[in-house]
C-alpha cells in the first residue's frame, strides 16, 4: 500500500526534471538530486518490505514449528519422568530381589551345614531316622532352589527391562538433544526476529525521511514556482519602468507643449481684447465721426462689413482658443 502511494506521488512529478532539465537554476538542480534520492529510497524501501513480508512468513512458520516442538518435548519430559519413576521402582525391586537371594542363600548354607552336622552325627543318634531328618530339608532347600530359579527369571526380566529402559533413556537423551537444537533454533530465530524489528524499524525511518523528502520536495518546487513567478514579475517591472520612462518622457514634453499653449492662450486672449478694445475704439470713432456732420447716418453696408470682419477675427481667436483648450485637457489627462 506504501509503495502504490509513492508511485501514485511520483507519477506526476516525472515530467517536472524533463521540462526543467536545461534549466540552469542551482534550486532547480538541487530539486532533480533530491528527486533521484527519493526515488532510490522508494525503490529501496519496498525491496526491504518485501523482505519484511517473507520473513514475517517465515517467523509465523518457526513460531509454528516452535510451538509444536515445544508440545513434543513437554511429552517427552513427560514420559522420561514416567521412565524414571519406573526405573527407580524396578531397582528396588531389583535390590529386594538381591537381597532375598542373599537371604536363601544364606539358607542353603545353613541347611547344607545342617546336613552335614546331620551326617556327622548321624552315626551318634542311629536310634533317629535320618528320612525324617533330611525330608524336610530337602523340600526346604527345593524350595530354595526354586525361589532361586525365580529370581533368576526376574532378574533376567529385570536384566531385560533395565536395557529396554536404557534404550530408552537414549532415546530420550537423542530427542532431548534434538529439542535443544531447535531451542537453540529457536533462540536463533528470535534473535533475527528482533534484527527484523531494528530493520523494521529503520525502513520506518526511512519511511519517514522519505516522507519528510516528499515535503521538502514540494515546498521546492513551490519556491521554483514562486521563483520563477517574481522573475517574471521583476521583468515585468522592468518593462514597466522602460515603459514608464518613455511616459516620463511624453509627460514632460506635454507638459511642455502645455505651457505653451496656455501661454498662447493667455497671447490669444490679450489680443482678443486688443481687438475688442480696438472695435469699441473704432466703432466709438466711427460714430463721432459721423455725429460731428450734422448728424449723418453711418452707412449700413460698411457698418455691418466691419462688424463681420470683426466678428470673424473674434471667432478664429475663440476658435483657437477651444482647441488650445481641449489640447491642454487632452494632454493634462495623458
């Protein structure tokens, strides 16, 4: 699951050195190494989770084998202890079996002697029937005969059942021997079972690392992005600056012409009111004149020609005057 989530990451983030691989950015490099190291720690950590998975198998197999084995030797200790209480109660039947046998011994040896004291003084007590005498001892020393054949027999059986014991003592010594090399197995196991847990553990922190990688990759690439972003901006700005110093520039020479034309303006509205002035003064004369011949009428046609010219020259002036007025409002809004 880890590895398909890497993969799901990665699988974007391909394309991101093949479009900046030219690029001579320190960042944009440092961005491609820590990529490259990702990906091996990826490819190696899932190489280590696949190892991971087989020896959890193999573990969970051993501790199987473990506990089956550990049931067998608890049998086995069970019937060596069942062995050995057996054993112990057949040597002390064996020891009383030895020490009846020393004890009909001991009886032959008294009866033997007996007979023999019988023999000797058999010829002291003639009046005594030696058939009454050695009759029952005779039957006493079968009878020990008998119990000495007896304990033979039991102590070939017991001979036989010592070595079936010692057979199985072996045995028992083999099997435990065996257990202790699959305790010693075991032990072994566990011990890569806890090298398992510190590798484990490492691929954890390697997991980790990586993770911490993959932040650090992004926050990368965002820098990058953001790098690239106030370049452009700082182009832009100093576009805008070139831009802006031509505008500078067209500002002044409006500012300029401005000046001008307001100066031309104020020349435009002196010699209008030179002109208004000098109609008044003309018209005033005009009139005086007139008045002062008897009170003649001034002649309509020449009046109204004047005051034409006069009105045409004020409209060229007004005239000039808008247009130098929407110029400057033109410029002063540039």
């Amino acid at each position: 699951m880890v590895m398909a989530g890497h993969s799901h990451v990665f699988g974007g983030e391909e394309q991101l050195p093949l479009a900046i691989a030219d690029h001579p950015d320190p960042v944009v490099l440092e961005l491609t190494r820590l990529q490259n190291q990702l990906k091996e720690k990826d490819r190696k950590l899932g190489a280590a989770q696949a190892e991971i998975k087989a020896l959890r198998a193999t573990e969970a197999l051993k501790d199987k084998v473990i506990e089956e084995l550990g049931g067998e030797v608890q049998k086995m200790d069970e019937k060596h202890r069942v062995a050995e209480n057996l054993l112990q109660q057949k040597n002390l039947e064996m020891k009383k079996l030895a020490d009846e046998k020393k004890d009909a011994v001991a009886a032959q040896f008294a009866a033997e002697a007996t007979l023999r004291r019988v023999y000797a003084n058999q010829k002291d007590d003639e009046d005594v029937s030696m058939e009454s005498i050695i009759a029952p001892l005779k039957a006493e020393i079968k009878m020990y005969k008998n119990e000495i054949a007896v304990l033979h027999q039991d102590k070939k059986a017991l001979e036989r059942l010592t070595k079936s014991k010692e057979s199985a003592l072996i045995e028992a010594e083999r099997i435990l021997r065996s257990a202790l090399e699959r305790a010693l197995i075991v032990e072994e196991v566990q011990n890569q079972n806890l090298e398992l847990r510190r590798q484990i553990e490492i691929c954890q922190a390697s997991l980790a690392l990586a993770e911490e990688n993959k932040i650090l990759e992004k926050t990368n690439r965002q820098k990058v992005l953001e790098i690239e972003k106030l370049s452009q901006t700082i182009q832009e700005l100093e576009e805008a600056i070139l831009v802006g110093g031509a505008a500078a520039n067209s500002i002044r020479d409006c500012r300029q012409q401005i000046s001008q034309l307001r100066e031309e303006k104020r020349t435009l509205e002196r010699e209008l009111a030179r002109v208004k002035v000098l109609a008044n003064r003309v018209a005033t004369v005009v009139a005086n004149e007139w008045k002062d011949e008897n009170d003649k009428v001034m002649p309509v046609k020449q009046w109204l020609e004047d005051r034409r010219l006069l009105q045409a020259e004020m409209q060229r002036l007004k005239d000039k005057l808008s247009v130098s007025e929407r110029t400057a409002k033109a410029e002063a809004q540039l």
